[in-house]
C-alpha cells in the first residue's frame, strides 16, 4: 500500500484537485476495512468533484462503513443536487430505504422500497432485481405483515429460485401465520 500511496503522492504534488487521484487514495483502506481513514481521502474526492463521488461516499457509507444516518444524509444531497440516480444496481432512494431498515424505521424503509418495485416493475420491464423484492419483503416482516412479505419474497424467488434467505423468511412467515 505504501508505495500505492507514494504514487498518488505524487500525482496530488502536480495537482491537488484531482478527484480521482483522492478516491484513488482511499480505495485501499476501505478494501482493509479502515473506513474512517479513507473516508478523509474520499471527503477530498466529493470536494473536488460532488456529482461523481458523493454518490460513491454515499454508498461506501451504507453498504461498507454502516454509518447510515450520514449515508442517508449523502443519498438525500445526491437526489436533491442531481436526481435519483443510480449507483452499482440500485437507485439512491433504494439505499435510503436499507439505511431505514438498519435503523429500525420500517414503515419508511416500506415506503421506498414500494416506490423502487412500483418503478421497476412498471417503468423499467426487465431490470426487476430479486433483492429489492427481497428487501421490501423484509421491512414487510418486520412490520408483521407475513402474507404481504410472502408475496415478495415469492416474487423473488421466482426471479431467484436459489435465494436462500428468500427462502429462509419465506418459511419464517409461514411459521408466524401457523403453516405447516
């Protein structure tokens, strides 16, 4: 890593306002994990080029660093500066909605993941992702709404037959509703 960071060193020496070059810097340590260290770099990579990089922090800090009240605050800036765009599969408002679910609020977590399915499955023919239904099947659940939860993960599976965790809140559902 050492001499990975060298390089880039050397590259901010010639400019420092190359975005790249400080997303570039973190990258490693949040491969090792070390979310609060590259998360600097990247804060540099956002401040040199918002609409490229906010988005990528935003998402670092819900999948990876589990910050989810400043993932929710980066998505939020990103749909207000730039629409509901997307990063890796999933639009900005899908990650909201897995923040919400890691914070307990699942009637706003219900929500968006409702709005993202709608979208998908009306606007969007062919791009339907078992794991948005299988998400919103789980904020389902937990506001033991087993038959509505059991529709989706049904959804999912259909699309995954292999889903295991599909599978596995399918069958805790069933249990909850007195099925044998």
């Amino acid at each position: 890593m050492a001499e990975w960071q060298n390089c880039l060193d050397e590259g901010l020496k010639k400019d420092s306002t190359v975005a790249y070059l400080w997303q570039q810097k973190a990258m490693p340590f949040f491969k090792a994990q070390k979310y609060e260290v590259g998360m600097a770099f990247i804060d540099k990579a956002v401040q040199y080029d918002p609409k490229e990089w906010l988005p990528y922090r935003a998402f670092i800090k819900c999948i990876f660093a589990k910050t989810y009240k400043d993932a929710i605050l980066d998505f939020e800036d990103c749909i207000k500066k730039y629409g509901n765009g997307y990063r890796m599969d999933h639009t900005y408002s899908f990650y909201i909605g897995l923040c919400y679910l890691q914070l307990n609020e699942y009637t706003k977590a219900e929500k968006l993941f409702k709005e993202y399915n709608e979208d998908i499955f009306k606007n969007r023919q062919g791009l339907e992702h078992p794991t948005a239904l299988f998400y919103y099947g789980i904020a389902k659940y937990e506001l033991q709404k087993w038959e509505e939860a059991i529709v989706l993960f049904d959804k999912a599976l259909k699309i995954y037959p292999n889903f295991s965790d599909a599978k596995y809140y399918k069958s805790v559902c069933m249990a909850r509703l007195g099925a044998k």
